[in-house]
C-alpha cells in the first residue's frame, strides 16, 4: 500500500476511528502521543495539502489538535476551514429549533442516549444503549418526514444523525481539493465509517484512492488498515519518506 510518490498527494482523512479509537461518548477520546506532531509534519511535507474530514463540529478538531488548526471540513461538510488557522465558513443553515426540541425530547424518554447538537445537524448516540437503535431510527424518521424535505437521516457507528440533504464527505472532498494548496494532487481519503463512502467515491473519480479502516463497517479481510494505531503507522512512514525526498 506504498504510494508512488507520496510528494504529489492530497491526504484527506477521517478522525474517529481512523485516526484515534472509538469513545464511548464524543468527548471520551484519547489523542494518542505524537498525532498532532505528526499531522504538523505532512502538512508542511505536502505544502499544506492535508485536510481532516470529519462529521464532527470543527470546534471540537480545534480542541483536540490544539495547537494545530488545520483546514478542516466538519459537520460532514457544512463548515470549512480553507486555510490553516483561517476563519471557519458555514455552508449550511443551523437545525430548526423545533427539530432540536423533539430530539431533546426523544432523549428523554430513552435512557443510555446521547444528543449532540452541531449547529447544522443533530447526532443521536446510542452505544450504551445498542438495543433502543429500532425505536430511536423510527422516532428520527417520523421527526424529519414531518418538515420540508432539506433533511435526511445518516447512519454512523452506533449514531444516527439528521443533516442537510445536500452536504457530503464527498462534496467536501471535492471542494478541498479546488483550493490552491490541493489542486493538482492525487486525493488519498482514509476512513472508517459509512459517511466516509462518498468520499472514497469522489477521491477514486477524481485520480486518487480510498483507504478503509478495520471496525464496525468494515471488516479486517476487506479493509486496508487494522485499525487507527495501523493508520498512524502508515502516516508516519509516509512523513519519513517525504522528508528524505
């Protein structure tokens, strides 16, 4: 899985999951010693053509990568960062209140399930409570047929989630790769999770390659990666063939 040159890619990767383990909840992660540092360090090997592409809020990447603020397309694309400590751009509107509010509800009534709230979607995880997902994917379902049709459902890793119909990984894959920095590159999309297929999609139409990650979607046999210690593995080789280039 070695690439022919490594210089004249665009690295574009997923984070939970692919680049740190799966939490029980969204802010049990563990950034694992040396990943800032080493993001740090592909970044300014491919003149800054490394992206993180994640479904979670940008704020929270910030938070985790701190100091490195890197161009980012969070929320599944509804916001972007393009350009390393730059001003994060909003392409979707925020949840309608009134669907905040019967989601809210529909925790209540449900132990074990955790609401994340991303200004232009909203996250339900269930996995401390895997049995509900039935009656908590009906519920979702009725709330969103019940306004206009801008809404869909998504489906992640133990997480069900309402975002704006027309914002995709891939989208925001493609959108990356126009900017200065990526342009002209093969995209190298890593990931781990089902919203990560549009983007391996988009990385594939457009010269490059998706790479995936061992775990609840995929399978050791047919994934690229064990898991996320595997994936930092091969960065960090990556890094090191770069600067000896």
């Amino acid at each position: 899985m070695q690439l022919e040159d490594p210089t004249a890619c665009a690295l574009f990767l997923d984070l939970d999951g692919t680049l740190i383990d799966i939490a029980p909840m969204p802010d049990g992660v563990t950034i694992p010693d040396g990943l800032v540092a080493l993001l740090d360090k592909l970044t300014q090997g491919l003149d800054g053509a490394l992206a993180i592409v994640t479904g979670r809020p940008i704020a929270d990447i910030d938070r985790f990568l701190a100091p490195l603020a890197p161009v980012v397309a969070g929320v599944h694309g509804a916001e972007f960062r393009t350009a390393r400590n730059g001003e994060i751009e909003h392409t979707a509107e925020p949840i309608a209140d009134a669907v905040v509010d019967a989601v809210k509800k529909l925790a209540k009534a449900q132990a074990g399930i955790t609401v994340e709230i991303k200004r232009a979607s909203i996250a339900v995880h269930y996995r401390l409570a895997p049995a509900a997902e039935p009656r908590i994917e009906a519920a979702l379902r009725r709330i969103i047929e019940a306004r206009p049709d801008h809404l869909i459902l998504c489906r992640g890793r133990k997480v069900l989630e309402i975002v704006p119909r027309h914002i995709s990984k891939g989208a925001a894959l493609e959108t990356l790769l126009s900017l200065p920095a990526f342009r002209g590159r093969r995209p190298i999309m890593i990931g781990d999770d089902v919203t990560d297929l549009s983007a391996f999609a988009a990385a594939t139409r457009l010269g490059g390659v998706g790479f995936k990650v061992a775990g609840e979607l995929f399978s050791p046999a047919e994934a690229d990666f064990a898991g996320p210690a595997a994936v930092r593995g091969w960065l960090a080789a990556m890094a090191e063939r770069i600067t000896r280039s």
